[in-house]
C-alpha cells in the first residue's frame, strides 16, 4: 500500500480523536429485534470479529494475562478503528477483556466512528469448560469485572457468556452451567443499573442446535439469554440462500423470541482469504433474512494461521488489506436493510419449550447455585479437617481423584450433576474451599479411632481445634445448604439465598480431577505451541498442528473412551500438571509432545497408549512423545480389576516410533512386557524404533518382563539424557534448538 493511500486513514484517525466525546445511542431490545433507543429505527448489526493473538500481530499481553486486549491499547485502536469503519462496520465482537485496563479511549475511537462492541464475558484460562463445567467464584469474578469494565460505555450492546460450549452431544450438560452463568451476569447487570443483555453464541452443531437454542430460551426470563449468536460457516463460493442451508435456518428461527443474528460468519473452507466472496451478504440483510436475522459478524478482522483475516499487521502503525476485505467492504456497504421502526412493532413470538433430559439432551431445567464468595468463606471456616496452605494445584487434582473415591461420598456436597439438577451446596466453591469440605467431610464420618489418623492426605491436610463460625456464617450456611436440598427436589432453581458475591476467589487455581459421572468442574491449564485445536463431533480428538499460535487446553480433556491427543507433523506441545483420559492408541501424532507431572488414565486396554509415526527431515530430529514424572493408573476402581497386565505403554504407528517413559509410576494394568510390536504379521519394527523406559517404578515395572518381551529398551542414565527435559527435545520446523520459548515461563 503506498504512501499516499495512507493519507485518508491518518485523516479519519484525527477526525475519530477530535470527535472522541460523542455518546452513541444505546442499543435496546424489544421482543426479535434491535433497536435504537431514540429514534427507535431497528439496528442491524454489521459486525467483524475483532480479537489477535499473542504475538501472532505482534502484540504482546498484559502483565499477569495469556491474552491480548484488543480494547486495551489506544495506538492500536487509533491504527484499526478508521479501516473497521471503511469496511462499513457498526459493531465488533471481542472475546477477551482485560478488565483491569483503561478502555476508555479505544471506547471512544469507537463510539466516534459509529461502532458498537458485543464481548464474550470470559478468557482462555477463565471460562466454562464443556468437559467438566463449572460455575464458582472464580469465573463469577471474572465475569463481573468485565460487565464492570465495559457497561458504563453506551455503545457496549451486551455480552457473551458462552461460546461453542455444548458442541455435540457428549457436553450437553454443560448447558446448565452457561446458563447459570447467564442468570448471574443477568443479575448482576440489573443490580448495578446497567442496561446490557447477556447472550449465547452458538456453534452450527446439527446434532445439538434445536436443543441449545430451546434451552437457553426457556423458562424463567430471570435465566434466559436476551439474544442468541450463531457461529455458521454455511455459506462458501457462489452458494445460494437454499443451497447454503440459510433458508433453513431462518425457518428454524423465524419464532425465537429474542433477536438473532451471526456470531460469526465467512467461509472456512480451504482456500483462505482469497476464496472468500462474500456472496451471502447481500442475502443476509436483504429481504431473505432480515425479518428473522439481525445482521451478523464476520470472522475475522485479524490475519491468523487459519488464514481468514481481512487485514495483515505490518507493523503497529499499519496494516495491509488481503484480498477479502476488498470483497467484504464491498458486500457490506452496499447492503441497505429494510428496518422496522419500534413504535409499529409488536412481537408475538413467544419462549420456547424446554428440551426433555434423554438420549439427546443431558442439562435439567435446574440450574448450579450462585457462587457466593462469604458463603465458601463461612464453610471453610467451620471445618475441623481441612487443607494446609501450602497445597499446589497438581496435589489439588490428586487428592480430589483420592478423596472423591472414598467411603462415605465425602464429595456430595462439592459436586454437581446437571442431568439431575442435583448440586451441592458448596459446587460453586473454588478448587481449594471444594477439597478441604470433601476433606472434612471424610474426616466426620470416621469413627473416634479412625479419626486420629484420617485428617493427613499425605500431609496435604490439617486439623484445627476450634472451628470458628459466627452467627452470621451458621445463617449463610444453613441457607446454602437449604437452597441445595430445596434445588434436590426441584424447588428452587438453584440461586443460593444471599446473593450473587463479587469479591476476589483465593489465588488457587482449578485443578484436574477423574470424577466420572458428575463434574467437579477442576479445570488446569497448560501451554501448546505450534497449536490449533480443532474438536470434531463423535470422535473427541485434540488436534495440534503445525499452526503457531499458544493457547490454553484444559488438562482434564475427556471422559469418554473415544478421546485421542494428535500432535501434527512438527508440531509441539507441552503438558504439565495434566490428566488425560483415553484407551486405544490416546497418544499419537508425527511431532513431539512432552508430558510432565501428569497422569495418563487408562478407560480400557486396547492398542497401545503411544502410537508414534515420526517424520522423514533432512535434519536428525526428536519427534515422539515422552512421558516424565507421571503416573499412569486405571480411570476409576470399576475398571481397574478388569485390565491387571493388559494394557501395553506403546506400539510403533510405523518403525520411526519414539516414545519414553521416565521415572513414572506405572500401576498393575500395564502388561509385563510393556511395549508390544503392532501386530502379527504388521510388526512395524526395526532398529529405528524407540520404545524405552528409565527408572519407571510401580507394580507395572517389570524388568525381567520387559527384557523377556524383547520390545522394550530400558535407558540408561547417560541414554536418557538426550530426552530427559523439554529443551531436549522440542526444535523448531527446521530442526533448531534449543526451542522452549514458547513454553510460558510459570509452566
């Protein structure tokens, strides 16, 4: 781009700074539809999603945040707001605010060039986690903070508190959780007089998208979401408004009773940027649409591995066009929605109905309690057995995996089970307050002689003599826990009695657990580099791919027997403090992942837990899987009888096989011979393949085994040294190291 084409941009940057004090009108609300609150002409949203990566745009996070707050830095809204409005955009979605920073002068660029924001309320390492959701203080602070931060602008419309969270059928139940999430912040924003709606944005799931949009539109409007998003990828090329599936969904949608509109939107089909006409503009504000959809947002503003960005960052100062942003301006500034004025309009379409729990749907119309921050403080504060301070988030995950299988269901009153609308009074706890109640609760089941020896948890707990509770703690626990028994048998629906709590959560994170069957909702992070996660319904897998960007995976990553981990050709990714849950082959890829003080659960015995491809480079390359100071076990006390000696550590994808396992505690379900060759007649071995085990220890060791069953390679202290550490083994795409940079620093 020349210079003299620049000189528009710096002209509309001043322009926006000069008229930085204007205040646009806000957005309301009345029954399908969006309105302007003056003149009550209906809003169509034009949107673009805006949101960078770290680094990927050379921006970089705040202190203490994984993220990057698009509204955060005012240069860097002074570069984009001006292209945004070019682009003929009113609206852009954000999906993670730093709310301890200053947006008032982004906010302003904003509401200057016309442009409203709709944010999600979470971030990567603060949201509701479909595989084992949860809603407590923590997430609750979170959310809170951001309505804070953003509802005193009058061009923020509302916000987000999910996003793709059901996806399939496997984390329906999850939905209750979001929901809660929704009632809250719904709530919160009516407590603090703010005038934002809290929505939903969806995923294009066939399996699940009539049930979540049912869901979260019914029952009490206390709890249901004031407009739905729809993240829809239908449309690619020359498609048509039948042949895209667009004509269906508006039937789908043509009775929702709150507004509607595209969440996200764009081709994602190979061909990237290039291949994006945009075609389905012109449909989705003529009058196609527009009677049922209030416009849409189209993914994304920024230039990303995936390649769907409208703009590349040259440098802070300036971007670059591609191709597709020519043809969007394009598509969008030649729309002119028909609008309906509010004054003639009067919505008649009504709630719908709840969805059935069953086969296809896993989420009661009872919904979590409302985290309480006093109410945890209260309970905490009453037990005579709980954890000591100095316990770590690894030993959190543990003992829960522990105390949770003990006699006495010394975890009832921490779990939740959304199917049966059954939580306990204190699910809403964080990961610390939850384990030292499960704790306690063990501890008053034993009897006297018992009780001398019962309040240990290999040091990890401690008694105190005299419990101090005041009045006003044994009211707010009484409270709690009738507000928990009245949800038990259907009355109530779930608000615990005191009120939602926005102080701060104690600085302990989630943790992992292996609770089958109901959630305790732990959840802990670790960091993937040269990573995309991509699920994909009915096979739950994590694909990491060469793509390099550093986002957060939850460490507890499934419950179902169906899960693999992919690491893509050179592709890298770190684990630590992780659980991961699978049976067949759950460890395979062609790059190199490092597993550290995790635990590997074993849901049944079949293939192997590693199977490695390895890759052909010109340069000597370490692509495998290692496994350090873990431990692997069976997944729960019902199948660990079954599996004693079955279960093998590897078998070789083909003969490039590398995978170690060092000073891990294996349990009595690995096979004698530990390794195993892929099959008869399909061996798949040579001396390339790497099998190997140091200093592994357990009831699974077995060195005369594994010398008798001639596949596995047992290191020695000089041999393991090339492997023994992550700088050790990640490099680069062209076989650099050390490359470890990417790995944060508190990992």
């Amino acid at each position: 781009m020349g210079k003299s084409s620049l000189l528009p941009l710096f002209a509309a940057a001043t322009a926006l700074m000069s008229t930085a004090s204007a205040t646009l009108d806000p957005i309301v609300i009345k029954g399908s539809k969006f309105f302007y609150k003056t003149n009550g002409t209906q809003f169509f949203i034009k949107g673009v999603a805006y949101q960078s990566g770290i680094g990927s745009n050379g921006l970089e996070p705040a202190a203490g945040t994984k993220y990057v707050d698009p509204l955060g830095d005012e240069a860097t809204c002074k570069r984009d707001v001006p292209r945004l409005q070019a682009l003929g955009a009113n609206t852009i979605r954000t999906y993670a605010i730093d709310p301890t920073l200053d947006h008032k002068p982004c906010m302003a660029l904003l509401d200057a060039a016309g442009i409203y924001v709709i944010s999600d309320l979470g971030e990567p390492s603060l949201s509701i986690d479909r595989s084992n959701p949860t809603w407590d203080v923590s997430l609750y602070q979170r959310y809170t903070s951001v309505i804070d931060a953003l509802s005193p602008f009058t061009n923020t419309i509302g916000y987000f508190a999910g996003n793709e969270v059901p996806n399939n059928l496997t984390y329906t139940s999850s939905a209750a959780y979001v929901k809660a999430a929704v009632r809250d912040s719904k709530a919160y924003i009516k407590s603090k007089g703010y005038t934002q709606g809290v929505g939903y944005a969806a995923d294009d799931d066939q399996t699940v998208r009539a049930q979540v949009a049912s869901y979260f539109n019914c029952g009490d409007s206390s709890s249901t979401i004031d407009f739905w998003g729809y993240n829809i990828y239908e449309w690619c090329g020359d498609s048509s408004f039948q042949e895209s599936g667009y004509a269906d969904r508006v039937k789908e949608f043509s009775t929702y009773s709150v507004p509607s509109f595209f969440a996200e939107y764009g081709c994602n089909k190979p061909g990237g940027a290039a291949a994006r006409k945009f075609s389905e503009v012109a449909s989705l504000y003529g009058t196609d649409m527009t009677p049922v959809f209030s416009g849409g947002i189209v993914y994304e503003y920024f230039q990303e591995q995936n390649d769907f960005g409208l703009v590349s960052v040259v440098n802070s100062a300036s971007v670059s066009p591609l191709s597709d942003y020519a043809a969007f301006s394009t598509a969008l500034n030649a729309v002119k929605p028909s609008a309906t004025q509010s004054a003639s309009y009067t919505p008649t379409n009504s709630a719908l109905s709840c969805p059935t729990v069953g086969a296809n749907w896993a989420a009661a119309s009872v919904l979590p309690p409302t985290p309480n921050t006093n109410v945890c403080a209260c309970m905490v504060s009453s037990l005579s057995c709980t954890t000591k301070s100095s316990i770590d988030d690894l030993a959190v995950g543990q003992l829960f995996s522990t105390v949770c299988g003990l006699p006495g269901n010394p975890c009832k009153n921490v779990i939740g089970n959304a199917t049966t609308g059954v939580y306990g009074a204190y699910s809403m706890c964080n990961a610390t307050e939850r384990l030292a109640n499960a704790f306690d609760t063990y501890y008053q089941g034993l009897s006297a002689t018992n009780k001398a020896t019962g309040c240990d948890f290999g040091g990890n707990a401690t008694l105190v003599s005299k419990p101090a509770v005041g009045a006003s703690c044994s009211s707010a626990i009484a409270s709690a826990t009738a507000a928990a028994g009245a949800a038990a048998s259907g009355g109530s629906s779930g608000s615990s009695s005191g009120g939602a709590s926005s102080s701060a959560s104690t600085s302990k994170s989630d943790a992992p657990n292996s609770i089958v069957g109901a959630s305790l909702g732990l959840t802990k992070y670790f960091t993937v580099g040269f990573a995309m996660i991509a699920g994909f319904s009915g096979m739950g897998m994590i694909l990491l791919y060469q793509d390099t960007v550093r986002l957060p995976l939850h460490s507890v990553l499934n419950k179902t027997n169906t899960f693999q981990v992919y690491i893509g050709k050179l592709g890298n990714a770190y684990f630590k403090s992780s659980e991961i849950a699978g049976q067949t082959d759950f460890l395979y890829g062609f790059g190199t992942a490092f597993i550290q003080s995790s635990r590997l659960l074993l849901r049944n015995c079949g293939g192997g837990i590693t199977a490695w491809k390895g890759a052909n480079t010109t340069f000597p390359n370490k692509y495998g899987v290692y496994i350090s100071q873990s431990t692997v076990v069976a997944a729960n006390s019902t199948i660990a009888p079954t599996i004693i000696g079955k279960c093998f550590l590897g078998r070789p994808w083909n003969i490039q096989h590398r995978s170690v396992f060092m000073d891990t505690y294996l349990d009595a379900t690995i096979n004698a011979a530990g390794y195993k060759k892929w099959g008869t007649g399909d061996e798949r071995f040579s001396n390339l393949t790497l099998m190997a085990e140091y200093k592994d220890f357990g009831p699974g060791f077995n060195e005369t085994g594994r010398i008798v069953g001639g596949v596995t390679t047992l290191l020695s202290e000089k041999q393991v040294k090339a492997y023994d550490k992550p700088v050790d083994v990640f490099m680069d795409e062209n076989g650099r190291q050390p490359y470890v940079g990417w790995i944060d620093e508190d990992a």
